[in-house]
C-alpha cells in the first residue's frame, strides 16, 4: 500500500520535473537560436530545425536532475543544459550524414540533409557546438571560473577524445572487434557527453566532495553505457535484423546485451544510493531512461 502510493507519487513527481525542464530547455534553445530571418538565412533554419525538431532531451534533464540532488535553482542551469543540447544536435547532423550513418530520417522527420542539402547540414552542424561556447560565455549568472570550467568539460567531450573521436573509431569497426573495444569507443561517443551533463550539475553546485565526484562520474559511465546498449537493442527492435554494423548485440547476442543494459542500470541507481544527497528525481530519470522505446 505504501509502496504503490510512493511509486504513484513519484510518477508524478518526475512527470512534473520532465515538462517543467523540457519547457525551460526549449524555450532556452528557442531564444539563443538566431531567428530564421536572419542572414545567412538557410543556415539559420537548418540549425533551428535540426534542435527544435522534437527529441526527449535527456541530456538537459540530466544536468537539471543533478542540479536538483544539490538544491540548484534550475535558471542557473538553463545555458549549461541548452548548450549540451546544441552540442548534441551537431552530432545528430553529422552522424546522419552520407559519409558517416546516411540516414533519411530523424525524429520521425526527413533528417537535416535531406531538407537543406548536404552543405549546409554540414554548416549547421559546425556552428552548433560554437554556439554553445558563446552562450555560455554570455551567460551573466555562473562566475567566470565556473563558466571557463564548463567550456573545458565541454570541449573535451565533443572533440577526438570524446564524442568525435568515439564516433572515429566507430567507423573503423569490425569483426575482429572485442567487447572492450566497443565499450571504450561507447564510452567515448555516447559516454563523454552523459558524463559533461553529470560535471555541468555537479560543478554548477560548487561540488569539491570527491567520493561524491567519483560516484557521480561512476554514474554517468553507467548510464551512458547502458543508454548506447539500449539504443542497439531498440534499434533491433525497429529494423527487426541486428544492423550490418557491429553493435552490442551483434557481438554479444540480444539476450546478453539486454542483461548488460539492466545490470548497468542496477549499478546506476546503486550508485544514486551511495550519494548523501536527495537523488528521488536522478533514480526516476534513470528508471524514465530504462522503460524508454524510442
Ligand atoms: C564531426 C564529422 C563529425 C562527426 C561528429 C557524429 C558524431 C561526431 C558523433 C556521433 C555520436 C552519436 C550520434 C552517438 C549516438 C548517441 C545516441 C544514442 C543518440 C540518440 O540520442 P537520443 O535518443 O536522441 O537522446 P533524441 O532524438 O531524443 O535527442
């Protein structure tokens, strides 16, 4: 009885927190977006339409979830949780492209190529991660050394030893691939990125505790892993074939990868476990994350 009230109430909870922050996020990425009409105007519509056009904005609800485990009022966080967003837009452009995933459609709709043509996909993607830099430098609430801090762990996650060069390695995958080679390149394509959203909250809150540190980038490895396995297994699920390109399940099986997954999750909310401050919000996103079909 107990446990079915609890559960009800934070279902509501986290319903409240998902609307009240993808609200904030896309209104944040609505205003720092330039305006359409604006020259060089194509290039301005290709960047609105490849980050307003839907997406569940996990990584955002993620900077907003630790924000909120440290008592963080959520307009600190609306710019570091936007510009995290903009960075992975660009990586959803790029990825689409002929020369990397040749994708036609995203979100349901004909991906940034198809619309606007292959340059200035490529145009938009380039400006989005530079438009995070300069929101974040405008930016009047976070000091200067926070801002600097947050540019860092930015940079760092989407250059060659983050997300592009995940996404570089990627490519070179085969069939005399390991496990741990899939997880390293997993933790550097979809990995870098949760874990600048868990040091954007924690670093935004002032955090110096290290074990506190330490248990939150444990997390975040975690849940980036176990997201990349899910996104292989939902993709299985779609296509109802394991993709021609080596992924979790083509090395390991289906049903393995999807131990895998629910093993690392169970090791996330462990980790929510160990951290000495209100995580209700993290755990529900995590378990948000886990149920997630598309
Ligand atoms: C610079 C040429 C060049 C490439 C950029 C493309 C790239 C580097 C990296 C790709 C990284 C990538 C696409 C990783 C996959 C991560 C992933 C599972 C994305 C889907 O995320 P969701 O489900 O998407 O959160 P929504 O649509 O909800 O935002």
């Amino acid at each position: 009885m107990y446990h079915s009230k609890q559960n009800q109430e934070n279902t509501m909870n986290l319903e409240k927190f998902l609307n009240n922050h993808r609200k904030r996020v896309n209104q944040t990425l609505d205003q720092c977006l330039p305006p359409e009409n604006k020259e060089p105007k194509q290039l301005h519509e290709a960047m609105r339409y490849a980050v307003l056009n839907g997406g569940k904005r996990l990584r955002p609800l993620l900077v907003y979830a630790v924000g909120k485990a440290f008592n963080l009022s959520p307009d600190i966080l609306d710019i570091p949780a936007a510009s995290v967003e903009l960075i992975h837009a660009f990586s959803l452009v790029h990825d689409d492209l002929p020369a990397m995933d040749d994708d036609d459609l995203r979100r349901g709709k004909p991906t940034c190529h198809k619309v606007f043509g292959e340059a200035i996909a490529i145009l938009a993607g380039n400006a989005l991660p530079w438009l995070a830099i300069e929101i974040l430098h405008k930016q009047k609430t976070l000091k200067s050394n926070t801002i600097l801090d947050m540019i860092s762990i930015l940079t760092q996650a989407c250059g060659s030893l983050g997300l592009i060069g995940g996404q570089a390695l990627d490519m070179q995958l085969t069939e005399k691939t390991d496990i741990t080679q899939l997880e390293n390149i997993y933790s550097l394509k979809t990995g870098a990125l949760f874990r600048a959203c868990i040091q954007l909250g924690s670093i935004a809150a002032n955090i110096q505790d290290i074990e506190q540190l330490k248990i939150l980038n444990e997390f975040a490895n975690n849940i980036g892993l176990a997201f990349q396995i899910q996104d292989d297994l939902l993709a299985f699920k779609i296509h109802h074939k394991v993709d021609k390109k080596i992924t979790y399940p083509t090395l390991v099986g289906i049903d393995q990868a999807k131990t895998q997954a629910q093993d690392l999750y169970k090791k996330a909310m462990k980790d929510l476990e160990n951290m000495k401050t209100d995580t209700e919000i993290l755990v529900s996103l995590v378990d948000y994350i886990m149920q997630r079909e598309y």
